[in-house]
C-alpha cells in the first residue's frame, strides 16, 4: 500500500512542479524546485537501482510536461546518482546514513546541510545544462543559489509543518 501513496504523491508533485511552481518566477532568480525532494524522501525506501530508475523516471516525466530535452532527468539521476556521497559527507557520529531524512530522525544541522547540498547540486547541474556551458558562471551561481535557497525554504517549512501534525 505504501508503494500506491508513494506514486501517488510522485505524480502529484510532477504535476504541481509542471503546471503550478514552474509558473512562479521571483525575480528571474527564484523558481522553487519541489519535485526534487522526493529523490531524498520518498526514494530513499527502495532500493538502489529502483532509485534510479525512478528518479530518471521522475524526472523525464517533468520533461515531456515542459518539453525541456532532458534537463530534469540528468540533473534529478545525478542527484540520486550522489545521493549517498552526499548523505555520508553529512552523516555524524552514531547516526545512519541510510536513515529517511527527516525531523524524526535527524539533527537539525544534519538535515539542513543535506537538504540544502542537495539542492545546490541538483540545481547547478540543472542550470548548467540549461545554459550548456559556463559562459555566464557568476549568473549560473547566482541562480543556482537563489533557487535551491528558496526550495530548500519551502521543504523546511514542508517539514515543520509535517512535524506537528
């Protein structure tokens, strides 16, 4: 039953990022990136190989929406692709790293540094290929920055709220 709801939620946040998130530009800089946060929440369940075919997946489904030749798949398959390198590169002490991040099981300076990675890295490898160079690299950090902080904020507060229900 999980694996219906987890779909389930997969196909609605494509959707939303499709017709909804990718509508709201701040600033020319700030279009929150939503979608990506299954990668670390919901993928992190299955296993390895089923991680990345489903991020591939995820991805390639947002560009056939957007009609954006592969930008969305590459960058979400790098994502889930280093998302234990980057996920040990945080892991401190007595903690797992193969926990679910969340703010169940987490420290707050974990979470926040992982979620925020991440996003950074997800959102470099985006822009890049949007850009296909690094012609124009301080408006491709500054883009890049701008974006992954402004969905890192909408999945923190995704989480906080979660937390108190």
């Amino acid at each position: 039953m999980r694996i219906v709801r987890d779909i389930a939620i997969i196909l609605v946040l494509v959707l939303a990022q499709a017709f909804l998130f990718n509508e709201l530009f701040f600033l020319r800089f700030l279009n929150p990136y939503l979608y990506v946060y299954v990668v670390f929440s919901i993928l992190i369940r299955y296993p390895r190989a089923w991680q990345l075919i489903m991020a591939f997946a995820i991805g390639g489904s947002l560009d056939l929406l957007e009609g954006s030749a592969g930008l969305h798949a590459g960058a979400t398959l790098f994502i889930a692709f280093i998302q234990p390198i980057v996920k040990g590169f945080w892991s401190v002490g007595q903690e797992d790293p193969d926990e679910e991040p969340s703010l169940k099981n987490m420290s707050l300076d974990r979470r926040l540094g992982f979620l925020f990675t991440a996003f950074f890295l997800h959102h470099f490898v985006l822009f890049s290929l949007e850009q296909f160079g690094f012609e124009n690299f301080v408006d491709l950090l500054k883009q890049t920055f701008f974006s992954s902080l402004f969905s890192f904020t909408f999945v923190v507060l995704y989480q906080l709220w979660n937390a108190r229900r």
